[in-house]
C-alpha cells in the first residue's frame, strides 16, 4: 500500500547497511519548509506528516526503520 498524505510529492525507501545492522530508510518529499525559522513553517503540518508517516512505519516495515524528510522548496537555511 502506498503511502499518502498531504504535503507529500514523492516517496522512495532506501537501506541503510551499517555495522550495527540494517535500517529501513523512508524518504519522503514534501513542499513543506521544515527549517522551524523560516517564515512559513508550519508545526502543525509538519507534525502531522511524521506522525503519519510514523503510522506508516509500524503498519508495514518490519524491523529497524527510519524516516527522513526532504523540503523541495527553496530557502530552507
């Protein structure tokens, strides 16, 4: 099942191989500003997001995972 939520324009998984052990990577690109400085940050939206996402996680990875967030806008620092 594909992961959906607002604010979401791309989702990719990745594999992080570390001595430690594996880590499940999601990768979610969002048109959110996720500097908290920034003029346009949303905290409520960006919350939302990692807690879907972190639904998601438990619904459908098994074992150690991770999420990552991506803002495709500009002018995040």
């Amino acid at each position: 099942m594909a992961f959906k939520a607002p604010h979401v324009s791309f989702v990719s998984f990745a594999v992080d191989v570390l001595p430690a052990g594996i880590t499940h990577v999601m990768i979610i690109e969002t048109g959110l500003h996720l500097n908290p400085k920034h003029p346009s940050y949303d905290r409520a939206a960006v919350d939302n997001l990692i807690s879907a996402a972190r639904t998601y996680i438990n619904s459908h990875v098994e074992g150690s995972a991770s999420i990552r967030l991506v803002s495709t806008r500009s002018g995040e620092i």
